[in-house]
C-alpha cells in the first residue's frame, strides 16, 4: 500500500519523473505519488477524472466534464468537448501521440438515470476528433494494441471488453460476466490485456480474449491499474480488510513488463 483515504482512486499514470499521477473520482482532484512516498495536488478539486495521460509538452491530459491539457501555472486548454456528453472517462495514446477517451452520455452514479450508451472517439489533433465506434454503455478502461490495429475498451456495464479493429471497422466482444465488471486496463510487454475488474480483482487476457491469469488483491472494489517496467500500481474504490483505509494505491512485481506507453501530441 501506497496511499490511501480516497474516496474512489482511480487512473493510476507514470510520469517522466517516475512518479504516480492518480485522481480521486469523488473526492475530486489529481495527484502526485513522488518515488519517496509524499503525495502532492497536480490539479485541485477536479472530479470524475477516470483517466490521465501524459502530455510531450508538459503536464497532463485528464478527463472529466471535458477532456483537458493542464499544465502548471497555464489556463487549461480544452482537448475535446462534445456537447450532450456528460462526462469522459478513461484516454490512452497511441504511439503516434492520439489520444482516445470514452464518451459517458448519463451521469453512470445516479441509479435512477436513464441509460444512453456512449462511444470511444479519437483526437488526431487539437480540435479535431471522430467516433471510432459506438454502442459503449458505460465507456472505462481503454488501451491500444503494441501495432495500434486495435482498440480495446471496457464497458463496465455490460461486462465485456470491445475489441475493435480500426482498419476494417470490425468489433468482437470479450464476454467477463463470470469474473466481474471490467474498468481500467494496460497492456504488457506481450501484447496480453491487464484489466481491473470491479468485485473481480485483475485478470490478464491474451489478445484474443482468452483469460489465462489472476491476481486477487486486497480489495474487491478495483479500478484500474498501470506498468512502471515490472512494477504494477493499482488503484481502488476501497479496501475489503479495513473499510477505513477508503480508496488505495497499491503496488506488486509481475514477472512481465508493460508495454511503452506514448505522451499525448494533440
């Protein structure tokens, strides 16, 4: 355990620096986890920031109501907004600097909210944006393929990643309503999918959806996950031994290391 005391830890990232950015979802905020164990503000009060990537010139791109570039001491500049959208969740890059985020067209907290499925939409440069596919009923985790042919994408909700092929506009779906609801997600050195599953813990696929390993950690509420080489963080909603701790970031060393993962360039 790294951290702890948050309401709904979420979109554990690497920066340049070898620290780990994390948001709060619910408490609101983005923060810092230096390698010494001190945890500063990057971005005060922001809330439902459920995914962060680091940007080639400085700062961070986050999400939220819109899809952010912050930088310290510089008005934020707005990435994308789409209006009748209610929020962004989880971005990732690719390697040539895109950025891809989820779109959530309910606010997904309210149980009494009509339900309007969303879609994952890519940045190819400021200002400029299109929806690569559709019909995502909650929009979470999102990470590219190692030759960026494919998306694949979390809908919570239904409980299946979206495995969409860009180049031929082709969709399969991994089914995971026996192990849990899907969330944040990276990629190995492998090729092989990471996924947090909420009330699921983390499971590895290959590419072509095959589960062939888990990992329980100490919480049954996890949110996403991240590589630094061999080292995994993850982040939580709160802790199943001590209800107390709220949400954490945690640490283990896999046998693999993660894939590289690019800065934003929109």
């Amino acid at each position: 355990m790294l951290a702890h005391g948050y309401g709904l830890a979420e979109a554990p990232t690497i920066d340049v620096d070898g620290s780990v950015l994390f948001s709060d979802v619910l408490g609101g905020g983005v923060y810092r986890l230096d390698p010494a164990g001190v945890v500063t503000t990057v971005v005060p009060k922001r809330r439902g920031v459920g995914g962060i990537a680091i940007h080639a010139d400085g700062g961070i791109v986050c999400s939220g109501r819109d899809v952010i570039h912050a930088r310290e001491g510089d008005d934020a500049r707005t990435v994308l907004h789409v209006d009748g959208v209610a929020g962004w969740n989880d971005v990732c890059t690719d390697a040539t600097g895109r950025v891809y985020a989820g779109a959530l067209r309910f606010a997904v907290f309210d149980a009494d909210a009509e339900v309007v499925p969303g879609e994952i939409r890519r940045v190819d440069s400021a200002g400029t944006n299109r929806v690569l596919f559709g019909d995502v009923v909650h929009a979470n985790g999102i990470v590219c393929s190692l030759d960026g042919d494919t998306v694949y994408a979390s809908d919570t909700r239904r409980q299946c990643i979206i495995a969409f092929d860009v180049e031929r506009a082709v969709r399969r779906e991994f089914d995971l309503s026996t192990l849990g609801h899907p969330d944040g997600m990276a990629l190995d050195e492998l090729g092989a999918i990471w996924v947090a599953l909420v009330g699921g813990g983390i499971a590895r696929l290959t590419p072509d959806g095959t589960v062939d390993r888990r990992i329980q950690p100490p919480s049954a509420f996890t949110t996403s996950i991240c590589f630094a080489g061999r080292d995994l963080y993850v982040t939580t909603g709160a802790h199943s031994v001590n209800a107390d701790l709220g949400g954490c970031v945690l640490r283990t060393t896999l046998d693999v290391a993660g894939a590289p993962v690019a800065p934003a360039r929109v």
